[in-house]
C-alpha cells in the first residue's frame, strides 16, 4: 500500500511554487517594480504568522526530539542564529526595502481576500482546536519545508536572479540565501530545512494514523494548495502589467 505521507508529498510537488505564472514570472528576469512590491506586501501577512503557526503545531508534540527540532526551526525563524544571519522576517524587509517597500507600509499591509483566505487556513489548522494538529502539519509545515526548490528550467533560482538579474546588493537578497529557493550557496541552511521536513514526515506517520485523520490531512492540504495558488495569481494579477520596465536595483 502506498504510504500516505508520500501521496502529500506528490500533491506538493504537482503544485509546486514553479507551477505558479507569478513565480514563473520573477524567475524569467521580467519582473516589475510594483511586481515585487506587490510581492512582499501581499506575501507578508503570512510570513510573519509562520513561526506562531508552528509554535501552534509545536505545543501538541510530547515527542522530544521532534518538538526540540521544531522548536529549533521556530529558533531559527526568529534569531538567525543557526545560520549566521538576522532574523528571517527581517531579512524580508529588508528584500523589500531594496525593492521600494517602507517599514511604514509593512506595518499595515493590504489583506486581499486571497491572502486573507491563506492567513485563516494556516490559523485554523496550526492551533489544533478545530482540527487535528497533523491537518497543520501536512498543509502548513510540511508544505513548506517539503517545497522543493524554487528553480527555473533555466536553472534559476531566486536567489541567482536577485543578485544577476535585478542586481540587488547583499542585504536585498540575503532572505533567499536562507530559504530553499536558494542555490548551493546555501547547503547548510538546506540541511536545516531537510531536517524540518523530515520531521514533518515522522510526525505524520506517527500521530496520523486513522483514516479519518489521514483524510484530513489531505483535504487540509489540497485546500492549502488552492488557497496559496489563488494567492499567488491575485499578486500577478494586480501587481503585473508587462509594459513597465523590469526593476533594476538603482535604475
């Protein structure tokens, strides 16, 4: 029989973030200024519920060794520490910042019904009260730390294009060298997200063991992947218009 946390793992790569137009489109070098912008403003209300997403996740594990390596991911989120570098919302700012995005506008970002639907989805489904907490296993954090690169045909990534493409200095692009979007630069941050994902498996394949739950779970996700694509077109559709001229850091 097949092993159902594979079946989640297929979902996610069936509808990985390279399957988005709006990251297709970053990727190709032909983003806008109002693009980017777009794409932090509207990408930021979920970020900076990601670490209290988990902590959610976190507080219904009795088991040590996994809750010690979520804990390290939340650790991690929150301090940079593990790989050197500063907090990771932070370092999204400051991605923003290069692109012309204020500390003032991150402070009240828009909250498209898209992006809103995807704020309440990983809310319900991370606090364990209205569902089980492996539905926020599999459609938050196993969705996330299970995404596999963001990577071009081309062998771009987000990172390479930051720094090549839209010729960002350091501190625009260092959220991308601490995220599987990165290259190879970034291997030990990579192990790190390894680790997480592989803890989201064995969680999976230990607290989801009905199959009511392994239901859920997959609807859960399922659910999550529509949201998020939504998300995602809604960002190129309002942010995009292919006229104005591709951003360069400066210009």
């Amino acid at each position: 029989m097949t092993d159902f946390v594979s079946v989640l793992d297929a979902m996610i790569a069936e509808r990985k973030k390279m399957t988005s137009p709006l990251y297709q489109t970053i990727l190709a070098g032909k983003a806008t200024k109002p693009l980017l912008q777009a794409f932090v403003l509207n990408r930021w209300p979920i970020k900076n519920l990601w670490t209290r997403n988990i902590l959610g996740i976190t507080s219904n594990i009795d088991d040590y060794a996994i809750r010690k390596l979520l804990v390290e991911n939340i650790y991690e989120e929150e301090t940079g520490a593990l790989s050197n570098s500063g907090r990771h919302l932070n370092t999204f700012a400051a991605f923003g910042a290069a692109v012309g995005v204020t500390a003032e506008q991150l402070e009240n970002p828009p909250l498209a019904a898209e992006t809103a639907a995807v704020v309440a989805h990983n809310v319900r489904v991370c606090n364990g009260r209205e569902a089980h907490f492996t539905a926020g296993v599999a459609s938050v954090l196993l969705l996330m730390e299970g995404q596999p690169p963001i990577v071009s045909s081309g062998g771009s990534s987000m990172l390479s294009v930051m720094k090549d493409v839209y010729e960002l200095p350091p501190e625009g692009y260092e959220f991308f060298v601490h995220h599987a979007s990165a290259d190879a630069s970034s291997d030990s941050v990579s192990e790190l997200e390894d680790e997480h994902a592989a803890a989201a498996r064995e969680l999976l394949r230990r607290y989801c063991t009905t199959d009511l739950l392994k239901a859920q779970a997959v609807d859960a996700l399922a659910n999550a992947l529509e949201l998020r694509h939504r998300h995602f077109d809604m960002i190129l559709a309002t942010g995009y218009n292919p006229s104005e001229p591709v951003f360069r850091y400066g210009a």
